[in-house]
C-alpha cells in the first residue's frame, strides 16, 4: 500500500488530497489515538483510510467500521458523507470482485436488518454512543430486546470503533475504555479494536481500572509541521475573542428572560450581514426561547434553531436548509446547543458561546471560521454565566470556574494555533466492571419487569433520556397498535418528559409491556428507566415543528404513523412460521444446516465453532413437531388443501398469530408455547456431538435462537399451569411427548421431554441450566458466546428469507 496510491485514491474519494497524517493514518497500522484539530477532517481520514485497507485485505481492518458520536444531531451527515465516499469507491471493490461497503445509521426505531443479517459484508454503522454502547451493553435503546444479542454480537466481533470527540463523551469514554479491556480479556471470535479521537485528548483519561495498563502505551496519530503548512489558513485563522455585555446571574424565570433578551439585542448587533452567525447555549430550553425572541425583534432574518430534540422528519429538513448556506443579502443566525460541538460541518464568522468546560470551548470555537474562510479574521463572543449548583446543569459550576480563569487570563485569540494546551482530569464517573457485563448478557427482566440500568455507563447521571412519539390515543393504545419508526421518534431528557407528564392537566404517556402484552400508563411519579420508548397522545400536545420538544406545548401533533410498521414486542409472537406455503420441518432443518454451513465457511470460524454452529442450525426447530405447534400449523390449512396430517410441518400459510393447542375437548391452550425449548431438551435427549464438551453449547445455541429464552428458564406469570402441578416453563410441560422426527437423515424415536434441569442444583438430568449457562459464559466468554449464537440465528433467518422467497 504505496504512499502514492493511496494519495490518489483519497482525491478520488473525496475530491480533496489528503492532509500527511490522513495518508500516515491511511498507509501505516491503525493507532489507538487520533489527535487532530477541528476542521481537518478526522471523518474523512479515518473512513477513506478503513475503505482503503478493507479494500486491499488489511489483516489489520475489522469488517465494520462503527463510528461514534457523543451527540444524536446530524448523524445523518455524518453517514451521507460515508455513503458518498463509499460510492465513490465502489468500482474498486467491483473490480476486485467484492462489493461495496454499505452505510448504516443506529438510531431509535431504526429496524435495519440488512447489515445484522450479513456479518460476512463490509459495513459502517453509524450512530450516538447512547445507541451503539447501549447495544454493546445488550440493553440496545429503542429497539426489541430480543434482537439485542444479535447487535451485542457484531459490535464486539470483527468491528473497529471509531470514538469521535472523546472530550465529550463523559462517563461513556469510561465505558469504552473498559469494554477494550474486556474483549482482551474475555477473548471474541474476531479480532476487535478501537481508535479515540479528538482534538483536546488527555491520554489519562482512558486508564480505567481494567485498561490502565495498555492506557499507557497505546499508539497515536497527530499533526506535523507538514500537517501544518498543508493546512495553511485552517491553523492560522484568527478569531477575535472578546467577552458579551451579558451575563446569566441565576437561573429565575426574570433572570433568564432578561439574559436571553439583552443576548437577542447583542446578536442582532453583532451580525455581519451576508454571513452565518452561530449562538451555542447548555440548555435546549434557552436556546428555544432566544430563537424566539431573536425571531420576534428581526422577523425579516433566516433564524434557525438546532438541537437533539427534534424528531427525524423535522430534523432532516433543517439539515438540507443547513447545507445550503446563508443567505447572500442578509445571512442566517442559528441558534444551537452543545449538540452542534461533534459530528456536524458547520462554520460561522461571528460565534456567540455560554461559558461550558474548556475542551467543549475548544471544539466551539472550531465551528467559527473553520476553514479560514472569513477575510480579516472573525469574531469569538463569550457569555458568562455565574451560577451554582443544579442550575449550572449540564455541567458542573468548578468547569465554569476553570475555563473562565482561562479566558480571563489575556487571551485575544482562540485560533488553533493561539489556544493554550489545558490538561484535565478525567471526571469520576460509574465504571462497568466485569461482574456487570456478565451480568448484562442475561437479556430477561426481572419478575418486576424492570432491566439493568446502563445508563450511568454511557450518560451523566443529570442527562439521562428516553424516547417518545405521537398516535392518536382514544382511552388507551390498542394492542396491536404498531412500533415506531424512526422518523417519529423524538430524544427526550428524562426531565422534560417528567415536565410534560407532570401537567397540570395530567397527560399520561404508554409503554409498551411485552409480557402482558398491553400498553401500560405512565405518570410523573411513576418509574421510568433511561432508553424507554413512550407513545404520547398526539391531542395533548408536547411538540412544536419549529423549535422541538415542549413540556408546556398544548397544541396538537401532528401524528407520523409509519405505513409499514412492525408489531410491538411480545414474548408470545411468533410470526416467523408464517410464508406462503406449508413447509416440511425435514426440509427447513436441512435447509437450515445447508446456510449455516455456507455461513461459517465464508467466516473462515474456526472449525469447532463452525461444528457447533452447523449442528445447532440443523435441531434448532426441531422441537416444532410438538403437537401443539403442529396443531397451529394445521389451522392455518385451507379447505382444499388435502390431508396434511401425515406430515411434520415447520410452516404455513396465512396471517396473524399461531394458536397454540393441545388436542382434546374441549381443546387445551398452550399460548405461552415456545418451541425452541422442546428443541433444546430433545436435543439433550439425543444429541451426539463430536466433542462430549459440546453438547451444553449447541443445547444453548438451540434455545436462543428466537432471543426470547436464553439464560434461565421459567414460566411466565399468567402462563396456564396444569392440575398436577407438573413443572412447566414457555408452554411446554414435564412430561409432553415429541413425536419421532427426521434430523439431518436420522429417524429420532419420540421423545418425552423433561424440564427437571429448571431445578436448582443436580437433577436426574445433570446440572440445572442456569449452572450450565453460567458454566458456558465463564469458559467462552460474553462476546465469543453471542457472536456463535448470532450465527445460529443468521442461518435461521437466511433458510426462512429462501423459503419466503420459493412460495411467492
């Protein structure tokens, strides 16, 4: 990979010649450490660099590039430029008999199945770090928890994290560094690296308890004097720094509204006509009521007001107005808050700034006159703001406090090669250890309902968020009203939806329960855990297109149903059994096994995770020849559809839910009826391994195929229980009897299946399974364990997608 070519390749790509350290970067190893001031192109260097070694078979450059963003804003800039560089490359990749790398965003309610179908395909993923650690904590927001092992899986295997201005991450640089220590430690089924990046990186701030160590050797990446010359004017542009005529003295209602007005006066003031403006504030509340007040004193001006609180369709549109550019005659002002700090191409001859922590004044002023662009320098206005306690929320007044002694202390210019180099500690935060990941990869509730809070580990304890969007709400949600797309969701701080719920008039907002399968009701005093998805009443207000989320907001939504939405989440759906025709269970099995078996080849898994693997695709579903399923697939039968008895089906025609049953009379309802667990224990019953060790992972790989049974096995609370209070777990009782059924050639004899291994301690079949499963995480590890689970469901999806595809 010659220094020459790959200059090439990047004016290619991007149109532009790469800065000397974006060729190092794309030339030599990957490093650790990527130390780069704003505004030279840390996006384009790190993707343009990982298309490059993807496509010359880098042994070095995992098969996904997951790029990190601390704030939601504009991510779908951040991946329209991957697509075009992607684009861009695509012929090469043709060429060389590959295909081109596609572009993902992981956001709430976002349901991409593509890239999680095809862990053998080059992919970038991009996304906030609430959603991509989220799904590296297996507690994935906004999205059904029974996929979440899946995103678990491919996150921690063949993947690079790129970690994109790492100053503002908070305790989720903690999490980061830590997750690094224990994919060392624990072991994954693909290598797996990360790379932080910043312009303001303190190296200390990445040795955590567990990472300590490799903190202090870790390889980095910066500018040099040739960075330096090729950068010209982009190092050397001068921004002005003066101090505002206001201040913010207390947080009041008067207060602020006197602050926000005299601010809106001194903005008008300020802007150069023609140009763009930026006013950066902490608070989105702020930043709503002067992009307000500045509209109300110059209706005639292009205002534009930009933060994480608007919905996607919303959103997107402020994007396109983004990119266009201010006006020639009289310009734009844009009103924002931290959210514009990260991930966004935006720049401004005038920037307005509330006082923040110094590495987030650092990444502010890069947004003014970022590409030297303003003739005779520009202008960097800072507002102070003297407060204490929960009122300077979202930091901490001591940050105000340091970075104020800096701006006081003679600095006239805040240009990138004016700014003072200022180390700071890392702040102390919650800090994942090891017990909690375990923990972590049992992906059921407890009997409360209530999961593992992962919150702490990835946001401030003060800014934790769930997510919300409007339907029309007569008394309740029905049951079947669907899941959200993406488009509709709008990221909420758990303070302001305890705002909105804590109205006068009371509105309730609903979360779904999968386990009762209802919409529950949630009030202010109620309990809500970050991540949470609520459905609002579009009548009751909360949400104005134009500047966002508004707790006091009551005039109507409009309500965005998607046209083609999923089902809500239930632990009872089982929609996968339904194609356009009845398949044989022989058949599917054998198909199963047959794509599996592609599938580790392709992987090049090593071959006793490939025997496992395949092993496990060919059982998976054999457990459908129980009589209850067998019962629900014959009612799917039309009249004229013959004798179908004869044969053990794996799936029928039709629509809607399965009814599981056990014939008698009148019959007996089984609707809690889960196959995967008589597949399991039929398995147990037979299953022959090559290697005796085996035989608990394929049991395991066979059970979590669906992601609804996993770790433990117990009865749902409202499951029907039998009168000789034989155990019972998911629809299947102690006791019932398998038929004989074909798996991979071999005649099985019927089977009675057994749940003895739901006890506690040694039965009459061995070890309970929770010691088995706890045996198995202990010896293969969290992220190896998923990831052979991961294929096992890959494999069932990819048999049922040829299936689906030979009925129609």
């Amino acid at each position: 990979m010659e220094a020459p070519e790959y200059r090439e390749f990047f004016r290619r790509v991007t149109g532009f010649p790469p800065f000397p350290y974006q060729q190092r970067l794309g030339t030599g190893p990957w490093p650790s450490v990527l130390e780069i001031p704003t505004g030279l192109g840390k996006t384009a260097s790190v993707v343009v660099a990982w298309l490059w070694k993807r496509l010359h078979a880098d042994a070095g450059t995992p098969r996904r590039l997951v790029y990190c963003l601390p704030m939601r804003v504009l991510v779908e800039q951040t991946a329209e430029a991957a697509r075009g560089w992607c684009d861009a490359a695509a012929a090469e990749f043709t060429d060389r008999g590959g295909s081109s790398p596609t572009v993902h965003t992981l956001m709430g309610g976002s349901v991409e199945v593509g890239w999680r179908g095809e862990p053998e395909a080059d992919a970038i993923l991009v996304g906030t770090q609430d959603m991509l650690l989220s799904r590296a904590l297996m507690r994935g927001y906004g999205m059904s928890r029974y996929q979440w092992t899946v995103d678990f899986a491919l996150l921690h295997n063949d993947s690079l994290w790129a970690y994109d201005e790492v100053q503002l991450m908070g305790p989720a640089l903690g999490t980061s560094a830590q997750l690094e220590a224990f994919r060392q430690a624990f072991g994954t089924a693909h290598p797996t690296r990360s790379l932080w990046m910043s312009a303001t990186l303190q190296p200390e701030w990445l040795g955590t308890v567990d990472f300590a160590q490799q903190a202090s050797s870790l390889t980095s990446v910066g500018i040099r004097d040739d960075d330096r010359d090729a950068a010209g004017e982009r190092l050397r542009a001068g921004k002005r720094l003066i101090r505002s005529g206001v201040s913010l003295e207390g947080a009041s209602k008067s207060a602020v509204g006197d602050y926000l007005s005299g601010l809106a006066d001194e903005v008008l003031e300020r802007h150069l006509a023609g140009s763009q403006t930026l006013v950066i504030l902490n608070r989105v509340d702020r930043a709503q009521e002067l992009f307000s007040a500045v509209r109300k004193k110059a209706p005639e001006m292009d205002v534009l007001l930009l933060h994480a609180r608007f919905r996607a369709a919303e959103r997107q549109a402020l994007e396109e107005r983004l990119r266009t550019g201010p006006q020639a005659g009289p310009g734009r002002i844009v009103v924002a808050t931290q959210a514009v700090e990260a991930g966004i191409d935006i720049t401004s001859a005038t920037l307005f700034t509330e006082l923040a922590p110094w590495s987030s004044m650092v990444q502010r002023f890069g947004r003014c006159n970022r590409y030297g662009e303003v003739t005779g320098g520009a202008t960097v206005v800072w507002i102070d703001l003297k407060q204490e306690g929960k009122d300077a929320a979202p930091y901490e007044a001591s940050d105000f406090q340091a970075s104020r002694a800096i701006l006081e202390g003679g600095l006239d210019d805040v240009g990138p090669g004016s700014l003072p180099p200022v180390s700071t500690e890392r702040p102390l935060t919650q800090v994942l250890r090891r017990r909690d990941v375990l923990d972590l990869f049992d992906t059921e509730p407890d009997l409360s309902g209530f999961d593992i809070d992962i919150s702490p580990f990835i946001r401030d304890p003060g800014s934790p968020q769930v997510q919300v969007f409007w339907r029309t709400v007569d008394v309740r949600p029905p049951a079947d009203e669907p899941r959200p797309a993406r488009d509709e969701l709008c990221t909420v701080s758990m303070g302001q939806i305890r705002a909105y719920l804590g109205r006068n008039d009371a509105p309730p907002g609903w979360v779904w329960d999968p386990l009762g399968e209802r919409w529950e009701k949630k009030r202010a005093k109620d309990a809500l855990i970050p991540g949470t998805t609520l459905l609002l009443d579009a009548a009751r207000g909360g949400y104005d297109p134009g500047i966002g989320f508004d707790a006091g907001s009551r005039s109507a939504v409009e309500a965005l149903p998607p046209e083609d939405a999923d089902p809500q989440d239930s632990a009872n759906d089982d929609a996968s059994v339904r194609v356009g025709s009845f398949v044989p269970l022989s058949d599917h099995l054998q198909r199963a096994r047959r794509v599996a078996r592609e599938l580790v080849q392709r992987l090049e898994e090593r071959a006793e995770n490939a025997a496992s693997v395949v092993t496990a695709a060919g059982w998976h579903d054999i457990g459908k020849a129980h009589p209850a399923f067998q019962a629900a697939m014959l009612d799917a039968a039309p009249e004229d559809a013959g004798d179908l008895a004869g044969t053990l089906w794996a799936k029928s025609p039709g629509a809607g839910r399965p009814r599981y049953r056990m014939e008698g009379d009148p019959p007996e309802p089984r609707p809690y009826f889960r196959h995967e667990l008589a597949s399991m224990l039929a398995w147990l019953a037979h299953g022959k391994p090559e290697r005796k060790g085996d035989i608990d992972l394929v049991a395991f790989l066979i059970l979590a195929h669906h992601g609804k049974i996993r770790m433990g096995l117990r009865a749902l609370p409202n499951e029907r229980m039998p009168s000789d209070e034989r155990l019972v777990a998911r629809g299947v009782w102690d006791g019932d009897e398998l038929p004989g059924a074909e798996v991979d050639g071999t005649k099985l004899p019927p089977t009675t299946l057994r749940l003895d291994l739901m006890r506690m301690g040694r039965g009459e079949m061995g070890p309970s399974w929770i010691e088995r499963t706890q045996r198995l995480l202990d010896t293969s590890g969290p992220f190896h364990l998923a990831w052979l689970e991961t294929l096992v469901r890959i494999a069932d999806w990819r048999a049922s997608a040829e299936e689906d595809s030979d009925a129609s």
